[in-house]
C-alpha cells in the first residue's frame, strides 16, 4: 500500500472514529491533506490529552493482562484507552496543506494500535470497540486480522448491517471476489428493504465484470479498490 493511498485511508477512518466516539469539539476537514491539527496549540493540546490518557491507564492498570479488574476498573480504561487511541491517531495526521504523511506518522500509528489492541482485549463483549479495533487493523494494512473480527461480529449480530458491510469490504481489500459477492448478496437477502440494495447490486456486477476480466487475462488482477464499494467505514 502506498503512502499516499494510507494517508487517505487514516484521514477517512479517522474521521468516522472520532464520531463514533464523541469528539465533537475536534474542527475535522471533509478532505485529505487538510488538518485539524493547523496550529501548535492543538497539537499541544493533544499531546497534553496523550498525558492525561496514559496517567489514567497506568492509574487503572488498564495495560496488565494478569490484572484483574472491578467492572469500575475495566469501565475507566475503555474510556482511558479509547482517548489515548484517538490522539495518537490525532497525531499521526499530517499538517494542514500537507500531501505526505508526517515523519512521526508509523510510531504515532503503532501506539494509537495498541491502545486499541487493549481496548479490544479488556472487553471482548463491547461489539463497538471491537468493530473500531477491526477497522483500524483493516486500514493499516493488516486486513486479514481485520476480517477475523467482522467475521465473528457477523456471526454473533447477524441483524447488523455495516458490520456485514464492513464483512466484504475486508474480503474485498484481500481481492476475495468471490467472498466478497457472496457476502454482498447475503446483505440483500438479509436487509431486502435497505436503501443501499441498488448500490450493492451494482457492485455485484462490477465485481463479476473484473472477474471475466481477470479470467480473460489470464492472471491475477491487484488489489481492487475497495472505496467503490458502498461502505460508510469507521
């Protein structure tokens, strides 16, 4: 994956994460290569966050696999965990007028993963944070691992449609064609009724279009581009 195709990516996902997790107050351009981080003080200010974030999951020993930890405990380093997450993440974006990720962007990036590592592993019943530790995974490369979550999260909430989306977004991004259409038509014959049926029956056919493609040509197509397909991703 390219450094430019990941920076669009980060600044996509993140977007969508800071939404879900409540960060209103965060000024979120509606496109790549712009920042919210335009001024030393913001970054200051997160940084400032970063510290905070870190006495609270040391205070709660949110990092100690061998801990165990009261539901108050486990509450306060969700909340301590998924604040780090997002400033790393914060971080890790570029400058405002920026077309390259940041020189500090993979260590930022690999901190931010373990925040949301941990955040996964302290509570494995809170579908939300696993779908968000999912969604990173799949956007930083690590696709495979990223489809083992939906997976599960498909299985255990067969109702949810964005995590089956989700679903075959992953099988797609691993260039899992016939995965990735068999899921999608397991989406229309779960959620018949949904606004997006027309969108992902065109994706169907576009699908099997670079399938003949691919068979035509007699070798392996890279990967596809999964931002065709109609997935609003966190």
């Amino acid at each position: 994956m390219n450094n430019q195709s990941m920076f669009v990516k980060i600044v996509i996902w993140f977007m969508v994460f800071l939404m879900s997790v409540g960060f209103a107050a965060l000024v979120i351009s509606p496109f790549a290569g712009s920042s919210f981080l335009g001024s030393n003080s913001g970054r200051d200010a997160t940084e400032q966050l970063v510290t905070d974030s870190r006495k609270d999951v040391e205070k709660y020993d949110c990092v100690n696999e061998d801990a165990k930890l009261s539901k108050s405990q486990v509450t306060k380093c969700k909340d301590a965990l998924k604040q780090l997450a997002s400033a790393y993440t914060t971080l890790a974006q570029p400058e405002e007028g920026a077309t390259e990720l940041p020189r500090d962007y993979q260590r930022n990036i690999d901190r931010a993963g373990e925040a949301f590592k941990r955040l996964y592993e302290i509570d494995k019943a809170d579908d939300d944070n696993a779908a968000l530790y999912a969604g990173f995974l799949r956007d930083t490369g690590k696709t495979q691992d990223s489809l083992d979550i939906f997976t599960a999260l498909v299985k255990k909430n067969p109702k949810n449609e964005d995590y089956l989306l989700q679903q075959a977004g992953a099988y797609q991004q691993l260039n899992q064609i016939d995965d990735t259409i068999r899921v999608l038509n397991l989406y229309i014959k779960r959620f018949p009724d949904s606004g997006q049926i027309q969108n992902i029956k065109d994706e169907i056919k576009s699908l099997r279009k670079q399938q003949k493609e691919q068979a035509a040509g007699g070798g392996a197509a890279g990967g596809l581009d999964t931002s065709n397909l109609p997935i609003n991703i966190g």
